[in-house]
C-alpha cells in the first residue's frame, strides 16, 4: 500500500496538486539558474495539469525557460502532425502556450525506421542521464495497469524501447480514433527501469469511474507484480497518488466514510493504522490524505 493517496472531489483539483508541485520546484530551480526536468505523460487525465501549469505561466508569470521536457511514450508509425500523434498532443496542450524552448523538448519519434529503435531509445536515455535525471515525473495508469507504454509482464528492469500495445490498451484508447483499427499496434516507450532509475520524484494520477478497479488493485497489492505494471512503483521511494473520488471509488470496499463540509458527499479511505487526515487547501477544495505517513 502506498503512503501518499491523495482524492480530490474532481479531476481538476486533481491536478491543481500535482502543477503546484511543478511550480514549487521549478520556481526553486530558476532561483539557482538550473534547469528543472520534467517527464511528462499524455492522455485524457493530465489534460487538467498542462491547462493549470499553462495558467500558472499566463496569469502567475511561470516561468518555463529553464524547463527541460521528457515524454513517456509515442505511438510508432504517426507523424508529429498526426493528430492523434503525442508529439502532437504536447503541443496543442502545452508546450505552444508556454515559453519552453524547442530545444529542451525531448520526445519519442514513431516514425523511426524499424531497425534504428534501439540506437533511438538508448540515445533517449542517454540523454535523460545527461541532464541528471527527472525531477518530477508525471505518470498515468492504464486499465490494465501500464505505466508509460509498459504493459502486463513489462520487466522491472526495463528500459525505453518498441513495445507491442495489449489490447485493453487499444480497446481504451480507440475512443481517440474513429475505429479500434486505426489504433496503432506497437508504441516506444520509456521502460519500467528508467521511470525507477531517472526519476527523483514521481505522480501517479488517474480519473474518472474507469481507473476505480485498478487503483484499488493497485492500492492493495501487497508486492510489486508484473502482472500490475504499476505496482512498480513502491520500489521508488518517492511516490504521491492523485485521484479524483471517481477513481478512488473502488479504495471504499474496506473503507470507512470521511466527512467534510466542503466535499458534496462522502470520501471513502481504506482502514489504516492511523487515522486519515483531511488537509485544507487554498483553492477551496479539500483534499484528502488516504494513507497518512
């Protein structure tokens, strides 16, 4: 079980969290004129964070100059202008509204030649190591558990490389494309091993009633387990879970209800040997420590 769950009444407050965090470091880090490397992930759960971060730059003066940018994954066979492309996504979320410089931008190309992918993830990963690692890595969780591209039976140990997609992944993600055909069959992605080796600081995140089922397998594995990419993850020692109440919805099965003024209804929290705290915010959203540490 992990020690940091955090749920949050909604996505967006969800993701409020993890952008203050990425302010915080990136705001310590321009003060000492080093960069801050980010890894970043795609999909509908963080499209909230990259609009909050792309808000804190507009109205709070965020300053992205300094900001060094490592993707997760990309679909292998679509253009950078394909629209369903991650190159793509990035842009049109984030990196057009801010001031990153291109060439701090670093992301995997799924137009590389079959034969060149390995030289292209180890030059990925050299260049990770270069900048001394991830500051803050964001992360999303499939349906079926995969972190990244890495899909049930990834290794641990593995690192970034060309990846056959499970079919509950394409079956998720066809709602993307106009049919589950159209859904690219293999993607490269970051491994398992680089996420625990590169990565200082790490935020899970999922939303929404589809990611309730995995969460809580997550939450009560008691080891790490291929079978459950994610669970990974509690071999790093610097984990925060993000959820808002839909995906924690499934944590109640042994759960006892936490009351607060300000939530609509009630938040559900496993049973810990302590109890859980609930924390006030700024934003007027409360936010919920599932497992106190």
């Amino acid at each position: 079980m992990f020690s940091r769950i955090f749920v949050r009444e909604t996505s967006e407050g969800m993701a409020s969290k993890a952008a203050r965090a990425i302010q915080m470091k990136i705001m310590e880090n321009n003060k000492k004129e080093i960069p801050t490397v980010l890894g970043l992930a795609t999909g509908s759960t963080p499209e909230p964070l990259y609009k909050e971060l792309v808000r804190l730059h507009k109205e709070e003066n965020l300053d992205f100059s300094l900001v060094i940018t490592f993707n997760l994954d990309e679909y292998l066979g679509l253009e950078p202008t394909h629209i369903q492309s991650y190159h793509h996504y990035m842009h049109h979320h984030f990196f057009d509204h801010v001031n990153i410089k291109q060439e701090n931008i670093h992301m995997l190309d799924g137009t590389v030649p079959l034969q060149s992918i390995e030289q292209h993830a180890k030059e990925y990963e050299e260049k990770i190591q270069e900048v001394g690692g991830i500051d803050i890595q964001i992360l999303g969780l499939g349906v079926n558990g995969h972190i990244g591209f890495n899909e049930p039976g990834s290794s641990f140990d593995s690192k970034t490389r060309l990846i056959q997609l499970d079919d509950k992944t394409r079956e998720a993600n066809k709602r993307f494309f106009n049919s589950k055909d159209e859904v690219p069959t293999h993607a490269i992605t970051m491994g398992i091993g680089t996420i625990l080796q590169y990565s200082k600081e790490c935020y899970l995140l999922a939303s929404g009633v589809a990611k309730a089922d995995i969460i809580a397998a997550v939450n009560l594995a008691s080891a790490p387990n291929q079978d459950i990419p994610a669970t990974a993850l509690y071999d790093h020692k610097n984990v925060t879970i993000l959820l808002d109440k839909e995906a924690a919805s499934k944590l109640a099965l042994s759960a006892k209800p936490i009351k607060s003024p300000l939530l609509s209804r009630s938040i559900y929290a496993p049973k810990t040997s302590g109890e859980p705290k609930i924390v006030p915010v700024h934003d007027g959203l409360n936010e919920i420590k599932i497992n106190p540490s």
